[in-house]
C-alpha cells in the first residue's frame, strides 16, 4: 500500500515529527483528529495485487501521484500479509467509493475493523494480532533528477516491532506540462533526439581532457534536461536507448569517441528489445542508424593501417573495442531484426580487408617510387617494398588478427596475407623477368652490389613465403609464391660466382697482411681465421637459401663445394709461396716457427672443410636426390661430392708436404754434418758419444716443434724428419760399403736410438718400421754378413723369384730331377725348352742349357755341365742325363740349388744370355720326396719359366762389388758381369 504524506509544519512538536505514519489507525485517535489535514485523501493511496505464499513477491505495477509541495511530502510505502477475505487490501480497493469526510470515515472504520478481526484469530498479543510486515519513507526532495532504482530496507512502527527484508523500487519525479509548439509539430522521439545532439555537440566541444576518447558523459544539467524531457514525454527506456544510439553513433562520424560508450549503448538497446514497440519511423531510424555505423566502421576498417596504428597501444584498444562493437551488434536481436538483410556482415568486413590492404600496398608502391630509376634500383626498392610487407604481415598475425577473430570471426591474417602475397609475387616476377633478360646479353654481367640485391630480395621472399604455415590448410595451396626460387636461379648461379670472386679476394688479402704469428692461444694465424670466416658465412648464405629443389640443391651444393675446395687450396698455395719468398731473411729458428704456423693454417682450413658434408647436409641431398631419381641419384651425389673433397684433401696435403720439405731441407745441412760426424767417428769413441751431437740438435728442434705444431702436424712433420734421417743413414752407408763392421753396428745403434726418441714423441713404431727402415734395415744387415752369407742370400732371393713366375716371354724349359739318396747322387734329365728367345739376326736361335749346383762354395767339387747345342730352332729338345754328387750335407741348406742357364750358340762371338731358372734341391733331394724314393724315375718332369733380370739392380750385387779385396766376392760378380755384358751386347 502506498501514500503520499503532505509536509508538516516546523512548529509541530518534535515528536510529532519524529513518530511513524502508519495505514493503521485506531478509532479513537481517528475521532480526535481536529482538521481533515490530518487524513490522507483518496487520490493520495493506491494499492497492489496480493502476490500469495511467497516471501519474495514480483510486482511490476505503475502508480502516479499528483505531489502538492514536492519539497515536504513524503512518500509513505506499507507492506501488509492478506489473511481473510476482508483484509485491508479489499478495503483499500474500494477507495474510489470514498465520498466526502464521513465516507472516509467509514473507509478507515473498514481498515481497523479488519485488522482487529485479524488480530482476534491470533494469538492475542498485539504484536501477532496485524499483518504488518514493513514501512517505508521516502522524502520527496531526497529523488534525484534522474530519479531512484534501488532496493529499500524495511522498517518498523516502533522500537518494539521486528521487520525484516527490502523493497526494490523505482522512483521518478516530472512535470505535467508536456504540450509545446514544437510536440504539436513533431513526435516525442524526433524532439528528445533534437535535444540530444545538441547536448551532444555542445558537450564535446567543451571536452577539455581527451577529447578523441570522450565517453560521452554530459553536465548534470543537460542530464536534468534530457530526464524531464523523457519522463514528461513518456519515452520508454528501449526508446531513450534507441535516441542515444543515434545520436552518439551519428556523433562518432564526425568525431571521434570512446567506443566502450557505443558498445554499452549498444547492449542497452539489446537489454531492452521489444520488437513490437519498435515500428515505423523508429525502426527505419535504428536501420539507418546501424548502416551508416557499419559504413563508417568499414571505412575505418579498410584505412586501419593509418587510422588504428600498432605502434600506438591506445589505437589498438579502441580499434578493438569498435570489432567488438561491430561483433556485438551484428549478433543482436534488434540488428537482425531491423537489418534483415544484412546477415553476412563478415563478407563485407572481409571485402574491406581485401581493398583496404590492396590499397595500403599500392600506396607503398607510389611510395617508393618502384617504377622509376636503373634495374638495380628497382629491385633494391621491391626488397624494402617485401620487407615492409613481411613487416605489415607480422603485425596482421600478432595483432590485428587476435582482434578480428575474436570479435568478429574474421581470419584477418589470411585474407591480408593472400592478397599481399599476390600483389608482391606478381611485381617480383615481372623485375626477375627483366633482369634474366638483361643478363643474358653478352654485354651484361651481374654486379657484385646487384647480386647482393637479388640475394636480399630472394630472402625477403623467403620470410614471406614462410607466413604460410600459419595459414589454414585448405589456404596454403596453391600460393603465387609456390616455386617462386625458380626465378632466382641463374642470378644465384652468377651470385655464387661473385661470392666465390670475393672470397678470393678476401683470402688473397688476409695472406698479404698475415705476419705469420700465432693467434691468441690458437696456432694459426691470422689469415687461417679469416679464411674459416669467410667460408662460413658463404655456409651461412647457403643455409639461408634453403633451396627447396632437390636437384638445384644438388647443382648448388656441389658449386658450394667445388667453390670451398678451390679457395682452400688457392690459399695454402699463397702460403707456401710466401713462406718460400721469407726464409732468405729469416734467421733458422724464425723461419721454422713460421713454416710450424703456415703448416696449421693448412690443417686448421683443412679441418674446417673435412665437417662439410655435416656443414652442407650431404645427406639430405642424397636422401632428396634419392627421391627423385632413385639410387642412381644417390650414387650421383655420392661420387661427386665425395670426390671432389678428396681431391682437395690431397692437394692440402700436397701443399702441407711442400711447406715440411722446405722445413726439412733447412735441416738438411746440419743433420748431414751429424750423420758425417757418426760415420767417420772412430772405433775407439763409444756409441752415445758420436750419436749425442745429433740427438741433441733432435731434441732442440723438436721442442720448438711441439711448442708451435698442432699434433696431427707434429706427427707429419716428425715422420718426414725420421724418413729424412733413414735416407741420410742409408745413403751414408751405402756410401761405404766393404768397411769393418764396427761402422754399421754404430749405425745400427743409431737407429734404435732414434726410434726410441721419435716414439717418445708421438710417432707409432709401426709406422716408423715401415718402407725406408726395412731398407736400411736390409743394408745394415747385408753389409755385417760375410761374402758367403751374400752370395747365399741372392740365391734365396732367385728362389723366392722363381715361385712367383708364370708364363714370361723368355720361354720355359722342362727337366725331370731325382735323388738317389744311398749313392748320394742327383740325376737331372733335361727334356726340352720352349719359346725361348730369339737371338740371331734368322729370328731363330741356337740353344743349349747349362746346369750346374750353386752357390759354388757349397759345392766345390761340383763341375757345370752342358747340353748339346741345337741349331736354328725356339723350340730345342735335348733329352739329355747330367749326375751331380750331393750329400745330405749340402742338400739341407735352403739356399742349396740347381741353375738352369740357356745361352744362344755364336762361333764369332761369345755366346748370348737367353734366361735362367733355378730349382731348389729341398724339392726333391730331401728323403719322403717322391723324388728322392727307388722310384724317383717314374716321376713327373717340372716346368721352369725362365727370367732376364739385370745382377747389377741388386743390392747384394752392389755389396760384393764393393768388396775389393775378397775373392770370392769378386770372381762372383765377375760371372755375373758377363751374363749382364751379353744382355747388354743384344
């Protein structure tokens, strides 16, 4: 139930003031009151519906009351329980039959009456006997311009009453005089809308803080203003909202506002959609309203780049809220509703990205003025041109397209993204196209600064091809930049060339201004540095290529390489000649610390170049080839790759064995003067003592060595130093053959002693022990043996040879040898020869053989025998028996033999050497032989092919000859000298 209550005089007593006014009256306070003042007149009540069993009752009733002095009346709210069917609540519905005082007297005996029949069915307690639930009052001049929405707490008569909840209510105070010259011309919408964007333009234009972000917030007066004019023209809140969308949107098109204020103008629209109430003028208003808003905004949209900047945080928030806007508002009921056409509002936001950004990019073309100025300029500006975009493209993945899908579902990335990767790849093709027709005439050549252009611009291709991956799948097809490195590859080709020019130069240089000095805490020098950085940034550039093609990487890489290999080996070669050209001015020590670092230079590019099928991804060029062509593809790369790092292995090494020459050769003349002092020491000075001048000269150098060689390099260098030392000991004792053999055991000690010092230095004893040093070795030896020992070694040495003969030119003879070991004589049984040589001037021969047992010490009593000769033929048969006494003795020594020599017959001169072969007597001398049994008649002849060597090429030879003074020595080289005289005389 609720009342107005007029004001109160001041001079009323303060209690008076201070007691509350209640609905509830008794009779007899009724009775006593003294003027109709006091009574509350019937336009000043109303009352609602009873809402029944709930605690928690909804009412949504309207009520007006007309206010005398809105100054001093309250208003004064009751909330009572309904129990019987004559409650106060029926009471009060019969309050339009009040007429005049004793009606209303009557009115309020109706009221008491029912509430002490309510009271009479409780309890009894005065306090159970109402139905009073709360009161509530409200001064008038409390209700702001803007009236009340709040909830209210209840309260009690007295201090003794218990209440308790709240009441929601909603309280407005206006004026009923409503009727103007201008509300008899045009509606209530029309004029508050008027009113509006007056308020509007005024307020903004008095903005002082920030006026591009005003949030659209208005003085307290205009706020008055415009809630009188709503409350007196009864406009309800969906139209107020519709009027401040308008207004505040039609505002934002010619100055800038904060988009939050449009967003909630938006959502209260939404919250109060009511589709009947919006019909006619009103409607085509919000229609237009949202169209003219969505042009703008699309407008905005397809100038974002300009208008909401990403280096300003403030454009990015408010170009968000606007999506957010737009987001919303296409998905509100009144929006479909007014623009039912308009149900693809994300098509036209996408059309404006198309354009907007299509624009944005010819806008960069004019500029940078693309068009204008020399090829070369033209694509330096497309690659700041690419970049700008790739730049643009990063933006629209960070940024613009988190705002965009999430408030309108749009894939800003990609619609930008495709449409610039169209527009840019399209320009480039055109520019590569040119410039492959530039260069293919004879009269141009690519420059170094327009391959390093092209190189740039292929890159910025490259970072923007590479946006791809984050397209959606069904987007990354089919892409105009799909094979786009096909137009770079003869310019890449004459790039490399130039790359591989400018590497030449730089190394070139780095050995010019190289001092030859260990840097830092490494052992190369300066330029080895150089070289080694300037290959791995051609390694860098490759890697940044990432050629895509399997068979242009194959090309590319191989170029690479061939390219690497070419300016190593270029460089140690301008090592090696500017070590040769310094060591005439260097003192012996400087000179071998800079051959040490030249030779690290070498190894440490050597190295560096061994790790490029890692460096290069040689496999991942086979595995790619392998794919396309199979394994012949694979093999391809193989071979090729592989080949060409071995040859460039073995041209460093060529070069690093030059540089340790040099370094050897400056060693040569003091080693000689120790290897002399060794040789011509004499037998009284002991081992140590001649072997100590060189030794410590060894040590000496080889301190600086260690110092200054890597290990890989100390052991190369230490193993040439020791096969220098083999050579100068053997030439030195071949040089003195037939002395004492205390001299070679001195040299013999040597040696091991050398060996013993060079393996405590890193060398591997087999490897020392290997070529030279068995040679050395072998001389050593021979020359300690006696001339017998000699002369048994070279029939050993035949014998071996002999095993190892099969089908020679000189022909081959056919004998049949066997033992009879009780009589201790051999038979041999010449058969016949074959193919032998022909030594006459007819092309025949007259041969026979010459059979006798060697060595002749051995055999002693032994005579040679001979076979008849048979005239003008190659193909002789003798069939003849020749006996030799040979005892077990003689037969057990593995040296022990029978040679076979066939001479050509000349009665005018001495006779011709045709060949020889030898047959070992343990063959068929040694009992359990077939040959040395009862029936050894019975065996099987053997062939024997026979040889042509020269006696002189052997060292035994050379070792007797120089035994001038021994005998046998020289009655056995004589024999031999005669046979090589008759080779010779042919």
């Amino acid at each position: 139930m609720l009342g107005i209550l007029e004001g109160q005089s001041s001079r009323e007593p303060e209690e008076k003031k201070e007691r509350k006014f209640s609905f509830r009256k008794r009779k007899d306070k009724l009775e006593k009151r003294s003027s109709t003042k006091e009574a509350l007149p019937a336009r000043c009540i109303q009352v609602t519906e009873v809402k029944p069993e709930t605690l928690n009752p909804v009412w949504d009733e309207h009520f007006v009351f007309e206010v005398d002095d809105v100054h001093s009346d309250l208003l004064h709210l009751d909330i009572w329980d309904h129990d019987d069917d004559v409650s106060v609540a029926e009471a009060c519905k019969k309050l339009n039959e009040v007429s005049g005082l004793r009606g209303m007297g009557r009115y309020f005996k109706q009221i008491a009456k029912s509430v002490r029949a309510n009271g009479s069915s409780s309890s009894g307690s005065e306090e159970n006997a109402d139905d009073f639930l709360g009161c509530i009052n409200i001064s008038l001049n409390e209700i702001p311009v803007g009236g009340f929405d709040a909830w209210f707490k209840l309260e009690p008569r007295s201090s003794a009453s218990k209440v308790q909840g709240e009441c929601h209510l909603i309280l407005q105070l206006f004026t009923s005089q409503r009727d103007t010259t201008l509300s008899k011309k045009e509606t209530n919408v029309s004029i508050h809308k008027k009113l509006l964007s007056q308020i509007v333009e005024h307020e903004h234009a008095h903005v002082k803080r920030e006026p591009y972000n005003w949030n659209g917030q208005v003085s307290p007066p205009a706020w008055t203003v415009l809630t009188h004019h709503a409350v007196q023209t009864d406009l309800t809140r969906l139209q107020q909202a519709i009027i401040r969308w308008q207004c505040y949107s039609g505002h934002h098109r010619t100055q800038r506002v904060c988009y939050s204020l449009l967003l909630r103008l938006l959502r209260a629209i939404d919250a109060e959609w009511d589709p009947p109430s919006v019909r006619g003028d009103l409607e085509r208003q919000l229609s237009d309203s949202f169209r003219l808003y969505t042009e703008h905004c699309l407008c905005l949209m397809k100038n974002m780049r300009q208008v909401f900047p990403c280096t300003s945080a403030a454009a990015i928030t408010r170009y968000e809220l606007m999506l957010r806007g737009i987001g919303y508002m296409q998905n509100m009921r009144a929006f479909k509703t007014v623009c039912p056409l308009r149900n693809e509002l994300h098509l036209d936001i996408t059309a404006a990205v198309k354009k907007g950004t299509s624009e944005w990019y010819e806008g960069l073309i004019a500029q940078y003025k693309v068009e204008d100025g020399s090829l070369e300029e033209h694509l330096k500006k497309m690659v700041t041109v690419v970049d700008a975009v790739c730049a643009d493209i990063q933006r629209a993945q960070n940024i613009y397209n988190k705002l965009f899908y999430s408030a309108v579902r749009v894939d800003f990335f990609s619609v930008s993204y495709r449409q610039l990767e169209k527009l840019v790849a399209d320009d480039v093709n055109v520019a590569m196209e040119r410039l492959c027709g530039t260069l293919e005439q004879e009269s141009s050549r690519l420059t170094q600064t327009m391959g390093e252009t092209v190189f740039e611009l292929f890159m910025s291709l490259k970072s923007l091809k590479g946006f791809r991956e984050f397209l959606p799948l069904k987007d990354a097809k089919m892409l105009a930049l799909t094979g786009f490195h096909n137009w770079f590859k003869s310019s890449i080709h004459k790039f490399l060339q130039i790359v591989h020019d400018r590497s030449c130069d730089r190394i070139c240089k780095a050995v010019e201004t190289d001092k030859m000095e260990a840097v830092q805490q490494a052992k190369h020098s300066s330029s080895a540095l150089e070289v080694t950085s300037c290959f791995r940034q051609v390694r860098d550039i490759w890697l940044q290529l990432a050629w895509p093609d399997s068979a242009g990487t194959f090309i590319f890489v191989t170029r690479l390489t061939d390219n690497f290999c070419s300016e190593a080996v270029y460089y140690s070669e301008m090592l090696t000649r500017k070590i040769e050209r310094s060591q005439l001015g260097l003192d012996h020590k400087s000179f071998i610390v800079q051959l040490c670092v030249a030779l690290n230079d070498v190894e440490h590019v050597r190295v560096f170049l061994g790790n490029l099928p890692r460096e290069l991804d040689w496999p991942g060029v086979e595995r790619a080839m392998e794919e396309s062509c199979g394994a012949e593809g694979k093999e391809q790369v193989f071979k090729a790759l592989n080949g060409q790092l071995f040859n460039m292995d073995l041209d460093l090494q060529r070069e690093a064995k030059h540089l340790i020459m040099l370094l050897t050769d400056k060693m040569v003349p003091e080693l000689r003067r120790y290897i002399q002092h060794i040789s011509l020491s004499p037998d009284s000075i002991n081992n140590d003592d001649a072997v100590a001048p060189l030794m410590k000269y060894l040590q000496d150098t080889v301190v600086i060595l260690t110092e200054t060689l890597v290990k890989d390099n100390l052991i190369r260098v230490l193993q040439s130093l020791w096969e220098l030392l083999l050579r100068m000991i053997l030439d030195s004792v071949t040089e003195n053959r037939g002395v004492q053999v205390e001299f070679y055991n001195r040299f013999q000690y040597t040696v091991e002693t050398l060996l013993q010092f060079l393996q405590g230095n890193g060398l591997s004893l087999e490897d020392m022990k290997s070529g030279d040093y068995k040679a050395l070795e072998e001389e050593l030896k021979m020359n300690k043996c006696s001339s017998f020992e000699l002369i048994e070694q070279y029939y050993l040495e035949k014998i071996s040879l002999q095993k190892t003969l099969k089908h020679t030119r000189f022909g081959r003879i056919s004998v049949k040898c066997y033992y009879d070991a009780p009589e201790q004589r051999l038979t041999v049984e010449i058969l016949h020869a074959a193919d032998i040589m022909a030594l006459d001037a007819n092309g025949l021969s007259d041969p026979f053989v010459i059979v006798e047992l060697c060595p002749h010490h051995l055999f002693p009593l032994a005579k040679s025998q001979r076979t008849q000769v048979k005239l003008k033929t190659l193909h002789p048969v003798f069939d003849e028996l020749f006996y030799f006494h040979v005892s077990p003795e003689q037969y057990r020594h593995r040296f022990a033999c029978l040679t076979f020599t066939v001479m050509d017959y000349d009665w005018l001169s001495t006779n011709d050497f045709a060949g020889e072969a030898v047959a070992p007597l343990s063959d068929f001398c040694w009992p359990g032989r077939p040959n040395a049994t009862a029936t050894g008649k019975s065996v099987q002849p053997f062939i024997l092919h026979l040889s042509r060597s020269k006696p002189s090429d052997k060292p035994i030879m050379r070792m007797l000859d120089a035994r001038v003074g021994d005998r046998e020595a020289q009655e056995f080289v004589r024999r031999l000298k005669e046979i090589e005289k008759s080779m010779e005389e042919e």
